[in-house]
C-alpha cells in the first residue's frame, strides 16, 4: 500500500500540490503542482482546475498512486463534510453549499470512500510547523500568520487546542478587542496601509512596497517598530497562559521580520516573557504538510474525533 498522500494549500489564486510520506513525514521530492485559480470563477470551472492539479501530483506517484487527499483550506466551511460555506467575500462564491470533498472524486474517478479531508488553512500551516524543526523541538507552541487578516492557532502535541489555558473557545484571537479595534485590525495589511496613508498622505498597496521604502525613510522604519512592539506586548499574555516554548511567525507580513524583530523581542522581554521566535522558511510546504497529515487515520481521529 502506498504511504503517500497529496497535500494541497487553497489560496485565492492559487492551487499548490505535493507529494507528502505520513509515516515518514516528509516530502516525496521537491517537485509542486501549482495552477493560478480564478476565484470568481464558475464553480465546475474552479473543481476543474483543483482536480488537473491534484490528478497531476498522483500521476507523479506512479503506480502505487495514492491513499488520501488532504486540503488546507480557507473558511468559513464545513470541514468535517467538506462543504464550503464561502460567500460574501468575493473569493469561491459559486461554490458555496458543495461538496468539494465528493466533487473531487467524482473528477478523479476515486470511490466514495478514498479520503478526501479538510482544514484550516491557518490551522494546517501551524500543525505542519509542528513537524518540522525547530519548532518540532517544542509541545508547546503558537503559529500564527501576518497578511491580509491575522491568523493564530495554538498547538499542542501536533494539535489545535481550543478553549483552555485562556484560549478562546474557537481558539483565535483575531477577534480580541484591542484600542477600540481588533487584533485583527492592528496586525494586518491593512493596519500599515491606513497608518501610512495617516502619516504620509499617500496610498500604498501592502507592506511590500512599505518594506521597500524602509531602506531610506525612516518613517516607514519606524512603523515596522511600532508593529513589532504592539504585537509583542498583545501576544505575550496569551504565551504566558499557554506556556508555549516556541512562537512561528508566516504570512506575507513576516517577510518584514528583521525590522520589527527587535522591537518584538524586547516586548517580550519586558513582560518577562523567555520564548523562541521561529521565522517560517516556507509557509507553503508547511500548509501542505498540515494539509497532507489529515490523511493519517490515527492523527486524523484525534484531531476531529467520530
């Protein structure tokens, strides 16, 4: 029997694919299956270009092929019976109320019982750091990803936890209240973009082109530190609660590192807090080795027990 699985990370114009080993945890090669997706696309036209992908990725497994297909997978949907609940956010509209899980084996000739299963995106990319070093070097840890929103997910053992601990019964804290706002609203893009149009006058498209400008303004330098020391003073009572020996920072955001690491850490050191902050090498092959661990009957059944 085969040991391999496809892993795939959804995003809103994109499909990646790849070989994953479950037992042992690792990639079968270096080679990713990645199509552009048009999001605001028909729903058959989208499915259709989720199942070239993956029937490309199985291909490469030879004859042996493959046991599962685990999905990272943005929300809001209904992972347990893989029906996406998208809608309102101009991104897989006609695809609310399907079954992906069956119109993927419907497009690639798989029974109704081959695994098709389904996560988190963000959740994915936390349990997938939790595999590899060094945060595999620690039970206790929280990922969390800096873009368009602000993605947090606390991990114990390889597993999401929830509700304990202080957490959060839904285990986010995108939605904690912080200066007449949100988390979320401070620790995204959209946070640098309001605050330099404020400063500046002047609209820009994401922290990107921002990060290009701190190499000779020291405004924009000074708004990676500001960042760093808010996020550093928010996510330390959470840390500390949690006893987590290890933070894992991705997203777009994260790329700006070295500009607000300093800040980041000396917050950290003021609320007393000791804690290892890992920098994702590669927030994608993390989401698709998250993605790829839902086929592991054993960790699957403890992650969403029947």
């Amino acid at each position: 029997m085969s040991n391999l699985v496809v892993g795939v990370d959804i995003g809103g114009s994109h499909i990646t694919c790849a070989l994953y080993d479950t037992d042992k945890k690792t990639f079968q090669n270096t080679r990713r299956f990645r199509r552009t997706v048009n999001s605001q696309d028909a729903g058959h036209k989208i499915l259709n270009n989720w199942a070239e992908a993956i029937g490309e990725t199985i291909e490469d497994a030879g004859e042996n092929g493959v046991f599962g297909i685990g999905f990272a997978m943005p929300g809001p949907f209904d992972y347990p019976n893989g029906i996406s609940l998208i809608k309102g956010v101009h991104k897989f509209e006609d695809l609310y109320g399907v079954n992906i899980g069956e119109e993927i084996r419907k497009r690639l000739s798989f029974p109704d019982d081959f695994p098709v299963r389904f996560l988190n995106d963000a959740a994915c990319f936390a349990i997938g750091e939790s595999f590899r070093e060094p945060a595999l070097q620690h039970e206790r840890l929280l990922a969390i990803t800096l873009g368009t929103g602000f993605g947090t997910t606390f991990i114990e053992n390889h597993l999401p936890v929830a509700g304990r601990d202080g957490i959060p019964e839904d285990g986010f804290l995108y939605h904690i209240p912080l200066e007449n706002a949100t988390a979320d609203d401070h620790f995204s893009t959209r946070w640098f973009v309001q605050q330099w149009k404020e400063i500046t006058g002047e609209n820009i498209d994401g922290v990107k082109q921002l990060l290009q400008k701190a190499e000779k303004m020291p405004q924009a330098k000074a708004l990676f530190h500001t960042f760093g020391e808010k996020l550093g003073t928010f996510l330390a009572p959470w840390l500390f609660g949690f006893r987590a020996g290890c933070l894992v920072l991705g997203g777009n955001i994260s790329a700006a590192y070295p500009l607000f690491e300093n800040p980041l850490k000396n917050a950290f050191k003021t609320s007393g807090l000791q804690i290892n902050v890992v920098l994702s090498t590669n927030s994608e092959d993390a989401s698709i080795t998250g993605a790829a661990m839902l086929c592991n009957n054993k960790f699957y059944q403890t992650l969403i027990p029947s």
